[in-house]
C-alpha cells in the first residue's frame, strides 16, 4: 500500500468546510470532488456525510496516496478515485448533483480555471451545487496581508498560477450556468464560494 499523504492545512480546515457542505449537498445524492489532493478531505466528508457517494479525483501521481487513505478508511460511499484532469475533455464521469474542490485555482492557469467550469457545467445536472474553497481577491485587492505573500510564491514558482479575482470567477462561473448561491468567510483568510447550475 502507498504511503498516505499528509496535510496540516486539510486537518485545519475540514471543520469549517464541512459545515458548509453540510447546507450545500443537503439536496445531493453524488458528489464529484476535483484535485482530492492526499484524500484527507474525501475521507473525511465521505464519513462525515455518509448519505453522499463521493467521487475523489486527481491526477494520475496523486491517486496511490488518496487510495491507500480510502482503503484503510473501508468507507461504502467513497469511491476509488478517478484520474482527472481539468484540460482534458470530457471528464471521465457521469452525470453528479454535486462538486467540490479546495485549493485548486489559484494553482491552475487561468485557460485551466476556465477548463474547470466548462466541465463542472458538463457533468452537473440542472440544479447541482459547486462548491469551491480557497483563497480570492476582491475588487482586485488581497483580503490580508498572508495572502499577498501567498500570491507572491505562487507567480513567482508558476507565473500564470495565482490568488484569482472573485469577480472574475463569478463571471466565468455565470458564462457557464452557474447562479451565485453563497460566500462563506471561513479561517486563515480563505473563502467557500457556492454555485448553482441553472436548469
């Protein structure tokens, strides 16, 4: 068994999310998780939320560790993940009520930001919720000061990666479908952004 991943920020963090979702994926049945990262997250809302199937996905070097997390947790309703990537269409999945993703798109170009949308549109039926954490700017200033640091690092290890706009996000999200739902404050500076994928 590969060796399980380990984050600090996934372990600080899931409280909080979790609440969200819980009101989030109250209607949802499937839930599609994008960039599962060590797959903390994905056992951790999969016990937490067991009337949920949840999908995890990742791309292909990241699967060994999220696996050998769903295996030791023996969960019913957490599925094997999917390798996944955001730029290659379609998605290798069936139609959900139901996606989340934390962390994801301040580390993606924004051609994949927007690869991320068509396909959360492609695979949410009418009226499925998006829910996306992390970090955004807002009229295109950082909300704090960690953040800006945080943009730093990101542009200078990857220059078309960094913290995006929030209004910019939501316009992209509506070219796509998707109605505006809710904007969480949630720890460290960070956001959970809701959507609903208009019939």
């Amino acid at each position: 068994m590969a060796e399980k991943p380990w984050s600090e920020a996934c372990e600080r963090n899931r409280g909080p999310i979790l609440e969200v979702l819980r009101e989030t994926f109250a209607a949802a049945t499937r839930v599609l998780e994008v960039g599962s990262g060590t797959g903390q997250h994905a056992v951790f809302f999969a016990a937490a939320l067991p009337q949920l199937v949840w999908q995890p996905s990742e791309l292909a070097e990241h699967l060994p560790g999220i696996a050998a997390w769903r295996d030791e947790a023996g969960l019913p309703n957490l599925l094997s993940p999917l390798e996944l990537d955001v730029d290659a269409a379609p998605w290798p999945v069936a139609e959900v009520d139901g996606m989340f993703s934390a962390n994801t798109l301040h580390i993606m170009s924004w051609p994949s930001v927007e690869n991320f949308f068509r396909g959360a549109a492609a695979v949410l039926g009418a009226g499925g919720m998006l829910a996306v954490y992390g970090p955004f700017n807002y009229g295109g200033r950082y909300t704090a000061e960690s953040n800006a640091r945080f943009d730093a690092f990101l542009r200078a290890r990857d220059a078309q990666s960094g913290i995006r706009d929030v209004e910019a996000v939501h316009a992209l999200a509506q070219r796509n479908g998707f109605e505006p739902c809710a904007d969480h404050a949630m720890p460290a500076n960070n956001r959970t952004l809701t959507w609903r994928r208009s019939a």
